[in-house]
C-alpha cells in the first residue's frame, strides 16, 4: 500500500506512519518541517494555510490519504480537491465531537451531529472537524471516505499532556488526590490500537463513519490510575474522593483531572459511546496497563517532559488546590 500522511512528525500522525512502516507500506509524509519525520519515509514539506502551500502534493498518486487536521475545514477541503483523481481512499481523523449536545449513553454513528461547513476558516473544534468530514465526504464521496471518530486518546507521543500529567503526579508520590468513583468507567483508545484499526479499515476499502473508542467498561479511573502507580513504581496513596467534594472545590473536570469526568450527562457524552461497528470491523484494545506502560516508558525516554501543543491549553491540577482539597 502507499500512504499519504498528512502531518505524521505528532501523535496520531506518527502512529499511524510507524504502523504503515511497520507492514512494510510505502509512505509520504506532507508535513510543514517542524518536526523530523521517521526514518524510512518520503518527506513533501509545505504550510496547508499557506498560499500555494500544498505545491508539494501537485503531482503523485497514493492508495489512501490520511489527514488528522483539527483547525480551518478549507484546508481540509483543498487538501481533498487537489489529490481526489490522484488517491484512492480519503481518512479522515475526526471526532466523536462532531455529535450534536446532548450526547446520550449509547450514541452510535447515527446520531444528530453538529452543523458545519466545508469552506469553514477557523471555527470552534466540533465544527471544524464536521467541516473536515463534509469536505473529504465532497472531494472523494461517501463510497471513497472513511470518517474516523474516535474519542480519548492516549499513548505514547501524546503532546496534550493528559496520561503523561497522571503519569508525572503520581510518580512524585504522596497522597494524590483521586477522582471517584473508584470504578467509574473510562473510555478511550489507544493511540496505536487506533492507527492500526484504521490502516486495517483502509486496506479493507472500508468507508463511512465508525466511533473508534475502546467499549465502554474496558477500564475504570481505579485502574488507570493504579497502572500509573505500579508502572513508575510510586509509593503514592491514591485518596479515592467523591465527585460531590471535587466539583464544590470548583475544580474543573477534564481539565483539572485530565480524563476525569463525573458521573451524568458529560460522562455518558464521553466514555458511554457505542463502538459495536468499529469492533465487528476489528478493532481491538490492548489493556489499560499496557497502554499506561508503554506511554511511560516513552516519557521516561523524554526526561519524563511531553510534547505540548501550541494551540491546547496545558492540563492539570495545581498543587495548591490538591493540598486543600486532601486537607479536607
């Protein structure tokens, strides 16, 4: 297979391209030199928001495309014009985001979604990567495009900083401060069960929306979070507190706590999502452990520092807060 990767020096992007190199796949990553790219690659540089900045991508051709770009629609919508006679399949990395508020426990891939527009600048995340979708879905059309919409994501080369915060906490030891329920569902993917899905759903020319989120119940916040401790070899006390506390505090879950979100209606958007489609095409989840491991390990190999992207905020409870509220 020859893979186009738009972006793959980051996360989802350099997942996705150690996988296809792992299967011995020909790959071509566009990407805008801020990063070095694997080896093993062809390299097109150039700036998608830039006049005349996809000039690299004028000529070629590819099996299949896959583009993570989460700002302008219209860069999505330039990208799939200028390669649509030239590739045979469009991924694109959306989101489970894309779903209109309020999204049920169970929501699958049927749902109401967001309005949003092709020729979209820059728009709020939902909208924009509805914009994404619209724009593939026009170039290449449904039968050509495979929408990915994943949810949590966590791994090794995560640069949002929210397993690698939890990693980086508990390594300090003390009492840590634990948002419960102890057994409160989590639902995410890891980021290299979700490159290899999605490689596998290319090569099967599958196409249309599929959720890509481990299922629901496949861990709890008490074992994301015990993986920690035992994996960075932490004498940490887990203080197991109630949401009721953690929200009186004003603390901000997702933020505050990164994956945390108290039981109700913003948990069952999150971590309550139905994946039954992206499992029966084959989609499977290593266990949490080993996910918290490796993205350990991979942090330790940092000088335990993560990547931050410029355009998120950083993520994290403050010492201050945690004491006070430990105190209590």
């Amino acid at each position: 297979m020859r893979l186009l990767m738009l972006g793959g020096t980051e996360f989802v992007g350099r997942a996705v391209v150690d996988a296809a190199l792992a299967r011995g796949w020909e790959v071509t990553v566009f990407h805008r030199g801020r990063h070095e790219p694997p080896a093993g690659v062809r390299t097109l540089t150039g700036d998608r928001t830039a006049p005349d900045g996809l000039a690299a991508l004028a000529e070629g051709s590819w099996d299949v495309v896959v583009d993570t770009w989460s700002a302008a629609p219209s860069a999505v919508r330039d990208a799939a014009r200028l390669l649509a006679d030239r590739v045979g399949r469009y991924v694109y990395m959306s989101s489970r985001s894309v779903y209109a508020w309020p999204v049920a426990a169970g929501l699958d891939e049927d749902g109401p979604l967001v309005e949003g527009s092709m020729d979209a600048g820059d728009v709020p995340y939902a909208e924009a990567k509805r914009g994404g979708e619209l724009a593939a879905l026009d170039a290449f059309g449904a039968d050509r495009t495979l929408l990915v919409r994943a949810g949590l994501i966590i791994g090794a080369y995560e640069n949002v900083g929210r397993l690698p915060w939890w990693l980086n906490r508990i390594a300090r030891g003390g009492p840590v401060l634990a948002p419960g329920p102890r057994e409160l569902a989590v639902q995410y993917v890891d980021v290299r069960d979700l490159a290899e899905w999605t490689l596998d759903a290319a090569e099967a020319e599958l196409s249309g929306p599929y959720n890509v989120v481990c299922p629901p119940g496949h861990a709890t916040m008490g074992e994301l979070l015990e993986s920690c401790a035992e994996v960075t070899g932490s004498a940490a006390e887990l203080r197991w507190t109630e949401p009721e506390a953690i929200l009186a505090a004003g603390v901000e879950p997702w933020s505050d706590l990164p994956v945390w979100l108290p039981p109700g209606e913003m948990h069952d958007a999150m971590h309550a999502g139905d994946v039954s489609k992206a499992v029966a095409a084959g989609l499977r989840c290593r266990p949490v452990a080993e996910t918290v491991a490796e993205t350990w390990a991979w942090l330790v190999s940092l000088g335990g520092v993560a990547p931050q992207r410029p355009d998120r905020p950083s993520v994290g409870l403050s010492p201050e807060v945690e004491a006070k509220l430990l105190g209590r």
